[in-house]
C-alpha cells in the first residue's frame, strides 16, 4: 500500500474519478434496480417481479429460484416442483456463465452492507481484527446442509440475512434490520471482510457454480503492475488476485481463476496502469 | 537449513494447519448445535394463535417445502397472509395469519395456492372447502352471549359454510327454566378454519377461536367402535337382541316387605 497516498487516487488522477469507480458504479445500479424491480409492484402496482430473492416470477411468468435454497429444501425431503426446477436451472445457468459470486457482488444486498464497512475500516485504518480462515464458509455452508437433513427442513432461512433482508424491505421489516447492522458492525470492528469474506454459506455455494464460469477477471496487463497494492486493498477476496498477478514466473496465465473471486471489477476500477480487465478464462498464458 | 529443519518447519506447518482446521470446526460446530436447537424449537407445532394458509403441507414437511418467497402473500387479495418476522414466534419468513385480524376468505379460485412455487401449498386442493387451516372452538363458554341465552349468532351467521361447519343446537336454559339455548356448535368434518368466526365475534376478546388442529382435536381409541354406527352400516344390530325385562317400580304391596308404608 503506498503510505503517502490514499488508496486508488493514483487511478483517479490518472482516469478521472468516473472511469475509476464504473464497475462500482455499474454494480450499485444493477443491485438497486433488481431491489426496485421487487420493490415496483407493493410500491407502484406495477409488478415485474413478485416475490422475494428466494423465488419469484418474472411479469407473472419466468420463475427464478435460489438453487441452495432448493437443494436444502430436497435434503431436508421435499421434492422441488417443475416450476422450481425451471428457476433453478435459469438462475444456476446464468450464475454457471457468469461466476457463482456474481451473485455476490452484483445481486446481494448484504453485500452494500459489507462494501461499505470495508470502506470505513480503510478510511478509519482499523487492522484487521479477528482471523478467521476462508473455508469457514464451506464447513458451514456443509453443516447446514447437513442440519436441513436431520432436521427436514430449509435451516439458513431462519437465519439467512440476505433473504431476511430482502422480505424486511419488500414485506415489512419487525426486527430483521437488527442483523444487517450486526453484521455492518462484525465487518468494521472484529472481522475484515469477515461475513461474506470468511463466513457467508449462500456465497460458498455460489462459489461452487464459479468452477468453470467462461467470465473471468483477467490480469492481461501484469506486466505493467507497478506493486502498488491498490487492488489487494479494495478486493474483497484478495487472495485470489496474486496468482494471477504474480504468477508469470511460476508459468501461471493471467486470469483470475479462483472460484471465490466475485467479478466484482473493483480491480479493473482501482488499478492505475490498465493491468485488469473482464474477459474469458480460456487462453490463459 | 539442515534437512532436520525443513523437516521441522514441515511439521510444525503441518500441525499449524491442523490446529487451525479443527478450531474452524469446533467452532462451526458449536454454531450448527445452537442453530440445530434453534431450527428443532421452530420446527414445533405453531403458537395457537397463528394459522398458515389454506393446503398448507403438515407442519413438519411445510417448513422443508416452504421457500419464503412471499409469492402467496402477495396473491392474497384480502391482505390476510403475512410473511413471520425474525422475533415472531412462527419460524422466519413463513407466511401465517391471524384469524381475529384478517381471517381467509375462502376464495375459490385459491390464489394463494396457484402462486405457491414449491409446492408447500398443495396445488392438489382444488377444492378451497378441503382446506384445514385449524379448527373452530367456543372456548369460552362463560362468556358467549348464546350460552348466556341470548341470540347473538354472529359467528354462525359470518360462517361460509352455515349449518354445515357450524350450528345452532337447541338446549335447555336451566337458568330460566323455561327458555332454549342456541349453542353454537362446530363440526370438524366440515370446518376449514379460515377465522371468519372469530373475526366477527362481537366480544371484546373473541369467545369462539380458530386453534391448530392438534390443539383441538382430541382422538378417540383406534379399536372403539360407536355403536350406533355400527349398527346403520350393518343395517342390525351387531349384539344379539336383548332381553328387554319389564321396569320394576316399587312394588308397595309386595309380600316381601309388608310392613313397609311411604
Ligand atoms: S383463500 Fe383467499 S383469502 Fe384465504 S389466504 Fe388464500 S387468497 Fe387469502
Ligand atoms: S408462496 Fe409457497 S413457498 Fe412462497 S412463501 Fe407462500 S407458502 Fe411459502
Ligand atoms: S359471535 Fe361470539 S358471542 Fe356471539 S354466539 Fe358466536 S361465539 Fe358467542
């Protein structure tokens, strides 16, 4: 991290500060509008999606459903329906394409939530706190799994924040804003990037879904990395970058394999030499 | 480095790795044991008061099939579902409804149900009548004006199905004497729970209430046979005749108690 400077001003003086945030920018919009897009019918009438981010239907018609949700309802022993089947198979192909963790960045509300904690513990250099290892994810996204099965029912929603979330917005909130500040909170102050980093299980199965996705960040222009820092210091899932990176010498191509990157293209905004971009994992050399 | 270094340094990694991984699990584990907990306690029959909508899944396999999605609350023309917030007693996210707030209303085209996506709302009950939601009962009988005397009849008459979930039957007013009591009377066979009864019924704290059905119902022992019913499939008696011996009355000039005078 360069001392002097504040993170990604180097970017900024260098593209102006719109071309430095456009993926940022981009992904706020698209977060916004799929929660105006629910938000549209209980506010206006006008309903284009009617549901909640667990399931819905598109104009009454093109169902979309949440494919770990289903997968703990059919371990827990409930057969899904055609309807359900038809919205997993939309949803987890287009998160197949795209990366799982699209879903992440792109879609979650909790991940505002999360962004903007890690944007105060960079301006308020708070370090980093408790360590907790990043396949914490994984041993819950498992557990709760195998919960659903003993149990017979879909346990993460009891507690799920991005669900919960989404219906206190759309249905009427009680008590349910309690976890988001808790978790804005568990971010600043104990852990970095420690709920969707560290902890979250929706965004480990979704990560599964990355493990072959054509769209992938690239580091096309690796050799004109200046070591600044920058992108580790705005990546969210920064030990995905230095493979990809750093990884000429060891014979390592350019793109960004990891299933748990977000192609969240913080790195492309941030990075002042042009190194990253979006593009395909194949040709990687 | 000597090789009894990088050995070391491997071992030392290795049980780093170790240490690490079971602590990741221990702790994980002792989350999944308190959402375990959590998740049993919610799996629970509902509180009484709450009802889930019609062709709901039993309890247990609704909360398999149930994703949260809202999609039948939205369907609901009269606004009665909602969706449980975290602190409520249904288990989150789950629609329900309170029956003395906004009760069903029955609709035949069930739209609730159409729009139910998973499945947790059976697409199978065509028939909106089936439906079970919970169970009417008078449980206050000190209070309802009809056992009181009065005729009231509210809640029979805001039933949509009159004279079929629940009745009037007639009984006699011993406080007076010389009055009829009508008593309101629900029939289970006939009963959907859709709350229209205690949603109309004119006390400050309704003294009919629609409660779960596991609430209401008692069982009868599986081997008892109802004799009268047995009789009418039969078409007779399924006992041999009985001997129908005369009605003794006191006899007062019997010889065995001559001296006996009232
Ligand atoms: S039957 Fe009609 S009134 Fe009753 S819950 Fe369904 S949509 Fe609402
Ligand atoms: S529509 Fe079905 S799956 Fe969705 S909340 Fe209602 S009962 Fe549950
Ligand atoms: S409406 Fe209430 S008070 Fe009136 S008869 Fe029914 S239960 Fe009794």
């Amino acid at each position: 991290m360069t001392d002097s400077k504040e993170i990604g001003a180097l970017a900024i003086s260098r593209k102006g500060w719109l071309r430095s945030h456009q993926w940022l920018l981009l992904r706020r919009t698209v977060q916004v509008v799929i929660l105006l897009l629910f938000l549209a019918g209980p506010l206006t009438g006008v309903w284009l999606l009617k549901g909640s981010l667990a399931g819905s239907r598109f104009l009454d018609l093109v169902p979309l459903h949440d494919p770990y949700i289903q997968l703990q309802g059919l371990v827990g022993g409930h057969v899904p329906t055609t309807t359900v089947l038809i919205g997993v198979l939309l949803v987890g192909g287009f998160y197949l394409l795209v990366g799982g963790r699209v879903y992440c960045s792109w879609v979650c509300p909790v991940n505002m939530i999360t962004d903007a904690a890690a944007w105060l513990r960079r301006r308020l250099a708070i370090e980093e706190g408790m360590r907790l290892a990043r396949s914490t994810r994984y041993w819950l996204m498992g557990m709760v799994l195998l919960l659903s099965a003993l149990l017979g029912m879909i346990v993460w929603e009891l507690l799920n924040p991005i669900t919960m979330l989404y219906r206190g917005l759309l249905f009427g909130m009680g008590m349910a804003w309690l976890i988001p500040v808790a978790i804005f909170f568990f971010d600043l102050l104990v852990a970095k990037h420690g709920w969707c980093g560290h902890l979250c299980p929706v965004g480990s199965f979704y990560s599964l879904l990355a493990l072959g996705s054509p769209l992938r960040v690239r580091a096309n222009g690796r050799q004109e990395c200046i070591k600044c820092q920058d992108c580790y210091a705005v990546c969210p899932e920064p030990q995905v970058i230095s493979p990809a990176l750093n990884g000429a010498e060891q014979g390592r191509g350019p793109v960004i394999l990891s299933a748990n990157c977000t192609n969240c293209g913080r790195c492309i905004d941030i990075c002042a030499e042009g190194v990253f971009s979006f593009g395909s994992r194949f040709h990687n050399q | 480095m000597s090789d009894a270094e990088v050995k070391d340094q491997a071992h030392a990694s290795r049980r780093r790795f170790l240490l690490g991984s079971a602590k990741t699990a221990c702790g994980v584990a002792l989350f999944g044991l308190g959402l375990g907990f959590y998740g049993a306690r919610q799996s629970e029959a509902m509180p009484y008061y709450a009802m889930r909508p019609p062709g709901a899944l039993d309890e247990k396999r609704f909360l398999a099939a149930c994703i949260r999605c809202g999609q039948c609350v939205r369907a609901c023309p009269y606004s009665t579902l909602r969706l449980a917030a975290p602190e409520e007693k249904v288990a989150t996210g789950t629609p329900y409804f309170i029956a003395r707030q906004i009760p069903c209303e029955l609709c035949e085209n069930r739209p609730c149900i159409t729009a139910c996506p998973s499945g947790a709302l059976d697409p199978t009950l065509t028939d909106i009548y089936q439906a079970r939601m919970g169970l009417a009962v008078v449980m206050d009988q000190e209070s309802c004006l009809n056992f009181l005397g009065l005729r009231c009849d509210v809640c029979y008459r805001s039933c949509p199905l009159l004279d079929k979930a629940i009745s009037l039957d007639a009984q006699h007013n011993r406080r007076s004497g010389k009055h009829t009591l009508f008593i309101p009377t629900v029939h289970s066979k006939h009963c959907t729970g859709c709350g229209k009864c205690e949603k109309s019924c004119v006390l400050e704290k309704a003294a009919i209430k629609v409660v779960p059905l596991v609430l209401a119902k008692g069982e009868l022992g599986k081997h008892y046979r109802l004799g009268w019913e047995e009789k009418s499939k039969a078409g007779r008696s399924l006992i041999p005749e009985q001997l129908d011996l005369p009605d003794r009355l006191p006899e007062f000039d019997s010889p065995l108690q001559p001296e006996w005078k009232p």
